[in-house]
C-alpha cells in the first residue's frame, strides 16, 4: 500500500509543478490574462471538460 501512496503523492505533486510552470510561463508571455467561467450549474458533469478545454 505505501508505493500506491507514494506514487499518487509524486503523479500530484508533479501535476502542482507543472501547473506552475505553466502559469509562470504564460504571466512571462502575455500582458493581460483574461479567465472565463463557462461552466453551465445545470450540467455539472461538464466542468472538468471546460476546464480542461480552457488549458488548451
């Protein structure tokens, strides 16, 4: 059990870092960062798919 523990720890933990630098690299970038919720309530299953979409 404790090297399933350990190999979520690291996929989240590299996920958070990733995520980092992502969001470093497009503050370098680009002057002005608009975010946009297109999240629908009547529809919740679809928000992890708009914000995935919103990555891209």
């Amino acid at each position: 059990m404790r090297t399933v523990a350990k190999l979520k720890k690291h996929i989240a933990e590299r996920r958070g870092d990733n995520l980092h630098k992502l969001t470093t690299r497009l503050v370098k970038d680009y002057d002005t960062i608009v975010v946009e919720n297109l999240i629908d309530r009547s529809s919740p299953g679809t928000a992890r798919l708009v914000w995935i979409m919103t990555l891209l």
